[in-house]
C-alpha cells in the first residue's frame, strides 16, 4: 500500500452503529508505507489469509456466480 493509505486504518463514525457488532477490521500481510504505523485500537492483523469460504460460506458456489469469483 501506498503512503496515500492512512496507516491507522479504519475508524468508527459512530461507535454505538449496532450494525458494526458483527464487522471485523483486519488486515493480512499488508506491506508498503501505508502499511506501517499505528493501527485503530479495533483492528487486528490475521496470522493467515481468509479463505472465500470463511467469508461466504462453505456452500457459497451454489448462490455465487462464478464467472465473478477469481
């Protein structure tokens, strides 16, 4: 990432938005100057990628189109 990435990450507009309870701020192997400094104090970093599946769900290909999926 470059310098025009702010290091610190992500930010709540409103930390009483209930909508962000189930939202996590993370970041995997991200390298570069807008990689390094301080993060948010509700971010993490992940020790390993995130798998699609984890995302979508092990049974994402039966609803996703997969000409959109890499």
């Amino acid at each position: 990432m470059t310098d025009v990435i702010n290091s610190a990450g992500w930010r709540y507009w409103n930390s009483a938005d209930e909508r962000l309870d189930g939202v996590d701020f993370a970041e995997f192997n991200n390298t570069g100057a807008g990689a390094q400094g301080r993060r948010a104090s509700f971010t993490k970093k992940l020790e390993k990628e995130v798998t699609i599946g984890e995302v979508l769900g092990q049974d994402y290909n039966s609803w996703v189109d997969a000409k959109y999926v890499a």
